[in-house]
C-alpha cells in the first residue's frame, strides 16, 4: 500500500505572480504580471490604478 505524502506546495493556494516593472518608449511606467502588461493609469495618494494593455 502506497502512503500519501503531503507536498510543500499546496494546489489549492494561488500561485503569487511574477511582477517586473519596465519602461515603456515613451518613459512610461509599465508592469508586468503574469506575461500581461499594464499601464499606470491613475495614482492617489495611497493607490496606484493599473490598466491591462491589449
């Protein structure tokens, strides 16, 4: 009989995204998330607004 091991990684939990940041041609701030790119698109005082570039 085989017994179960538990792994490390569980499969239920998100996998947390793989961010970079680069700049566009223009000098603009870009992220990168997952292989998506985003745009700054506005900023307060605490927040940062994200917009998905397609």
């Amino acid at each position: 009989m085989a017994a179960a091991v538990a792994s490390s990684e569980d499969e239920t939990q998100p996998k947390s995204p793989t961010i970079s940041f680069i700049n566009s041609q223009k000098g603009k701030q870009l992220l990168i998330a997952n292989e998506y790119i985003f745009k700054l698109n506005k900023t307060t005082t605490t927040t940062k607004y994200w917009k998905c570039v397609v």
